[in-house]
C-alpha cells in the first residue's frame, strides 16, 4: 500500500462555483470550523484558522483556476523550510453537478494506521464540503 498519496472523490449536487465558493467564501467556510486564510493568489499564504482564532495549517498557494483548480503545499508548522504534503482539488462537472477529486501527496513516511485515519478525514471534509456547497 502506498502511504504517501491518497486520493479520494465525491459528487456533488451543486455547480462547480458553488462547490468552489465552500473553499474561497469565509461565511460558508465556517459552518466547517474554521476558515481558509488566504488570498488565493500564487505564491500566497494558505491555512486552516479555527473558530477558536488558533491557525492550524501553514501553507503556499501554488496554483488556482477559479472553479477548477486548488494546488498548495502545507508546511511542518509556520516554518516553510519542511513540507509535510502538497494538495491539489480538481472540480469537474457543469451546471447541476461537480465531482470534487483530493489528492495528496505525503512528503514524510506515516503508518498504515495513520494512512487510514487520513482517508477518513478526507471522506468527512470531502462530505461536509458536499452537504454545503448543496445547501447554498
């Protein structure tokens, strides 16, 4: 088994703009737990801030196509010296529907156990993303 990429996907009863507006809209974002800081340009600071104001990710934007594309690298930490994983979203679909693919590339070795605990992760995110994007 190869734990250092997992990929996982789900479709979603809601346009690419709408799915994308779960990422990029701070008031949608929330109902997650927090909030994506950044300003979506290349090169920018990305990461997870809580409700609780605590930033939990560190990262770098390093590609977006605006209801297509998401790519961006987390650090170990605020230091940008280490990358623990590089993530990128594709939305794929039309009008009524949009598959989301994750996939993300592992820059250090984890136990099967913590691969799987991963994926799990993903599916939720994956799913709380889904219930949003088809109640906006």
């Amino acid at each position: 088994m190869n734990t250092n990429l997992i990929e996982r996907s789900i479709e979603i009863n809601a346009s690419p703009d709408k799915v994308w507006r779960v990422f990029t809209d701070a008031a949608i974002t929330r109902q997650m737990g927090g909030e994506y800081v950044s300003d979506w340009e290349v090169g920018s600071v990305f990461g997870w801030k809580g409700t609780d104001g605590k930033q939990y990710t560190h990262g770098e934007i390093m590609e977006v196509e605006t209801s297509k594309r998401l790519k961006h690298k987390l650090f170990n930490g605020p230091d940008k010296s280490s990358v623990a994983s590089e993530i990128t979203y594709k939305f794929e679909g039309n009008a009524d529907t949009t598959v989301l693919f994750a996939q993300e590339r592992l820059f250090q070795s984890i136990s099967e156990e913590d691969y799987k605990e991963a994926v799990q992760g993903w599916d939720t995110a994956l799913y709380m993303v889904k219930q949003l994007a088809e109640s906006i």
